[in-house]
C-alpha cells in the first residue's frame, strides 16, 4: 500500500499558476467526487488554501503520478505547470502532513488558519466516505502533532498570519495606521484576523465590506469598524488610503474599468492595493492605473522571509518533534497495515 502527496504549493509555483488550481470550500464534494472514482485512488483528502492545492492519496498503484491525476480533476495541464507539481511517497508525506499542520511550510511561518483548514478539509473527505483506516489515522496523527508543536514551542510569535504581515506592509507604506482610512472587502477567516490586527496596531478607521451585509456587520461588530454593503463600497474610495481585498470570488472583483470612474474623485491621492485572495480579487489591469499601487500574495512572501530568520532556530526544534512522530506513524503502519493486509513488511508498505 503507498501514501502519496501530490500538489502545487507556494514554494513551487507563482500565485498566477496556483490559482489557476484553487479549489473554494464550496466546490471540495465536486472536486472529491472526482477523486474518489480515480480508479487507483483507495483514499483521499484534498487540501486547497490561498498557498497549496495538495491530494493525499492512498493507492494500490506504486507508479501513481502527479500530471495525469491533475489532469483528471483540472483537465487539460499546461506543459510549463508539470515543473510546479511535486510528489511525494509515504515518508515524505508523513512529514510533509506534519509540518503543514504546524505551520512549517506556510508563507508565514508559524501561522495558525493553516491548521483550522487542514481539519475543515479531513471532515469534509470523511462526510463523503473518501477516507479510511489509514488517512484517518494520519490525519489524526497530524492534529495531534500540530498542537504539541503550538503549545511547546514559540513558533507562533510575531506575525503569524498572511493578515498580520499585510498590515506590517501597510505600517511599512503609512508609519501611522491610526490616520488611515482601511477598507476591507470580504469577511472571512483571514478578513477576520486582518481587521482585528489593524485594529490592535491603532487604525481607528476601518470598513468592512461583504457580499453577505450580516457577515459584515457582524465581523465589524467584534473589530470596531463599520460595515457598509458590498454594493456601495465605491462610494467610500474618495478619502480611502488601503484597500485590503480576501473574498471568495471565482473571479477578479476589482478591475479598471470599475475602479477608474471612483479614482477620478480622488485628485491624485493614492491607493494602495493588497490581494490577499485566490484567485486574486484584482485583475492585471489594475496595476497600470496611475496612482495604485497592487500587492498580492507573492509581494507578502518577500516580507514574510524577514521574519523567517527570527524563527529558524525554533523550526529546528519543532523539525525535532516531527521527526519523531514520523518515526511513531511508521511503526504503526507496520504494525497494523501489514497484519491487516495479511503481507510482510516489504510487500505493503513502501517507505521511500
């Protein structure tokens, strides 16, 4: 038996290719679906966030590869994304799943929603039945480890979210965030943690716009803002200084011919732009209007590397931890897959 990891991730490919294989939350029972009638595929979680689209597969098939499952659930893979995609057999997974849990291979490292969306994407796979005996226990194994990492060890200091590292961007762009007027298109996790970090770094000024006003109001209710319906966010631009954007569109919701008639009543002031979302909110063309100024996840990754130095020695010791527990996994595959299976060691389990 193999458990495979194949996927796309920050450290592998720019945000234009990784959005293009962005699965949203709503879409996970269609595209599991299509996973699960893989004929070599014994189990699967799928795993889409705004840096990674990773499958973690239990298959019979020891040659399963990476382009033709793509294939299968995207359709037809551009030639140049083969090189993005990675693979990775049972050891590798293992750790992989581990260090992903903890907040190891995020773009900020130590972030803490990475662990929220690992768990949401394991009890979305056993609702529709593409789990068993061995993801679940993986997964299991993952939880645990990822609270033994945040409880003992100080990973998490510092800025730990995509949010918090765009508001250091725009603290970086407006020393005083407490004379900013913010705005924030989206109410979900990450507009939720941004908000609330605006919020604990003096903004005083802070709109919160949503498709769902409910939403909105709610979240502006717990961060202090105001929440203005998501139909009437143009009218707010005329003084705005950040635009903060994390919806959950299937497409770019800010474009130049939108935002060019709101610019007009601006008189030169400029707009500053941070797409947090993937897709992204902000289509190309925007990056030529004169006066704004867009950052996307990419641009936040060259911040976030500022902070990586801080905690390299901390990543050691929790590397530590996870190896450890890699090492506990694979004696239970061998204890209980092997009796289960009715094989030896070498015939079910490949540890590459």
């Amino acid at each position: 038996m193999n458990i495979f990891c194949f996927g796309i991730s920050h450290q592998t490919a720019s945000l234009e290719i990784r959005e293009r294989f962005a699965v949203a939350h709503s879409a996970l029972p269609e595209f599991l679906t299509k996973l699960i009638r893989v004929p070599a595929i014994g189990e699967v979680v799928l795993l889409s966030t705004c840096n990674r689209t990773e499958f973690y597969v239990v298959s019979h098939d020891a040659h399963l590869a990476a382009e033709p499952l793509f294939e299968d659930i995207f359709g037809k893979v551009r030639p140049g994304d083969c090189q993005h995609l990675f693979r990775l057999s049972l050891v590798q997974t293992v750790r992989h799943l581990f260090r992903v849990a903890s907040g190891l291979e995020s773009m900020v490292v130590g972030e803490t929603e990475i662990f929220g969306q690992v768990k949401r994407a394991y009890e979305e796979a056993v609702r529709l039945g593409a789990t068993g005996k061995i993801l679940n226990r993986l997964f299991q194994k993952a939880f645990h480890v990822g609270k033994l990492v945040r409880s003992s060890m100080a990973i998490t200091r510092g800025s730990v979210s995509v949010g918090s590292v765009a508001v250091d961007l725009a603290e970086q762009i407006f020393s005083h965030l407490s004379e900013c007027k913010v705005m924030i298109l989206g109410a979900g996790e990450t507009s939720e943690k941004t908000a609330k970090c605006l919020q604990a770094r003096g903004a005083q000024q802070i709109f919160v716009a949503n498709r769902s006003f409910e939403r909105a109001a709610i979240l502006a209710e717990q961060t202090g803002s105001r929440a203005i319906r998501f139909n009437e966010w143009a009218a707010e631009f005329e003084d705005l200084d950040i635009l903060i954007s994390s919806t959950s569109a299937p497409h770019a919701i800010l474009t130049a011919e939108k935002l060019q008639p709101v610019l007009r009543t601006r008189r030169d002031r400029p707009l500053f732009i941070i797409d947090l979302a993937v897709p992204r909110d902000v289509a190309p063309d925007v990056h030529h209007l004169d006066g704004v100024f867009v950052y996307d996840l990419d641009s936040l990754q060259a911040i976030a590397a500022q902070t990586l130095q801080t905690r390299k020695d901390e990543a050691e010791r929790c590397e530590e931890v996870i190896l450890k527990q890699v090492d506990e996994f694979q004696l239970w595959m061998v204890r209980n897959c092997a009796a289960t299976l009715g094989s030896t060691q070498s015939e079910v389990l490949r540890f590459e």
